[in-house]
C-alpha cells in the first residue's frame, strides 16, 4: 500500500497564510492536521470552512485536540495526552476518524483509535530539549501496534527510506513542508520520495 503523507500545521502561520498555501499542498497530501493549539474555535472553523470551499476534501482534514470542532466541521480529530481520553470518545462517537499522538509502547496499545502518530523519530527544532526516539523504537511500535502508525519528527526526503523501512503506514512533516520558504516545491519532494 503506498505510505500515506500527512502535512501538519506548524502553530507559526497566520489564518490568511495557511488558507493560501494549505489549498496549493492539498494535492500532494493524504491528511492535513490543523494543530493550532492557541487558535480559538471560530478560528479553527473560519479555517477549515475557506478550505472545504477552495476544494480541499473535508476527509483529508484533521483536528488537533478540539473534539468540538471537528464533530460540527464533520472532519477527523487527532487527540493528544491533554485531549478526552481516547475510549470516551470512542464510545460517544462510533463513526468519527479518530487518530491518536503517542509517545510509547504502552500508549500505542490502547485501543480505540484508528491510528496513531509516533514521534519524534529524529531530532528537530520543535523538540529541541528531548532526545528522539529513533527508528528502532519506530519499528517496535509498528511490531505491536494494532493500528496503522505515522512516523513524525524530523522526517526529510533523504531519511524516508529508512522510516518506510520500519513498516510504518506512512510519515507525518511539519516545518519540512510548512516551514519551507516553498511549501509547494518542498511537498512534491516528498511525494516523489513516497511515490518511488
């Protein structure tokens, strides 16, 4: 199955910025997350609305942490360790995507989720004061996880090969993409890299 792309809002951009550039990555992407932890609902609603309406598919939406949210836009919700607990949504909305960010064995098997995103594979800025957890941590999530796994932190074309290596579902980028002076040309890499 050809690994999966997730694009991850980096918190850095504002409203008029990711509703110009996140319409133009769209294509290349799988999953978009919309991780915006200091915006306010109206915002996040204002966002994910301008995208739907420029053509950006509601189901390649998520978002982080804002159950609310995502349940009125009717997108996916990524939940964190500061979100509901994953078996309590699980039980109130049946039907809802739901992905999970873990950060350990031990969480990677609770169920409940539909995947799970695992990092930070490789060292990166957002992360600076905790060491990563490297590809062979990676490849035993993937053992054990009963759910599909996306590789996140510090993952860049040149270093793909080596996550895909691990089994995982496919990767997650932030400021690889985001943060790059040309979102566009910087997620066509990707997606070649993926595509091979």
């Amino acid at each position: 199955m050809q690994p999966k792309l997730h694009i991850v809002t980096t918190g850095t951009k504002e409203l008029t910025q990711l509703q110009y550039v996140l319409p133009a990555v769209s294509p290349y992407a799988d999953k978009i997350h919309i991780r915006e932890p200091d915006w306010s609902a109206d915002r996040l609603v204002q966002l994910i609305e301008t995208l739907v309406d420029d053509g950006v598919p509601r189901e390649k939406l998520i978002v982080h942490d804002r159950l609310d949210v995502a349940l009125v836009t009717k997108t996916s919700v990524q939940l964190t360790s500061r979100s509901i607990p994953v078996a309590v949504v699980r039980r109130q909305f049946g039907e809802l995507q739901i992905g999970r960010s873990i950060h350990s064995l031990t969480e990677a098997l609770e169920p409940g989720s539909d995947f799970v995103m695992y990092g930070h594979v490789f060292r990166t800025a957002s992360k600076q004061d905790v060491a990563p957890r490297g590809l062979a941590a990676l490849a035993q999530i993937v053992t054990f996880s009963k759910v599909p796994v996306i590789a996140i932190g510090g993952v860049q074309p040149d270093n793909v090969a080596g996550v895909l290596a691990t089994g995982v579902a496919g990767i997650a980028v932030m400021s690889g993409i985001l943060g790059q002076e040309n979102p566009l040309e910087a997620v066509k890499a990707y997606r070649e890299v993926l595509n091979q």
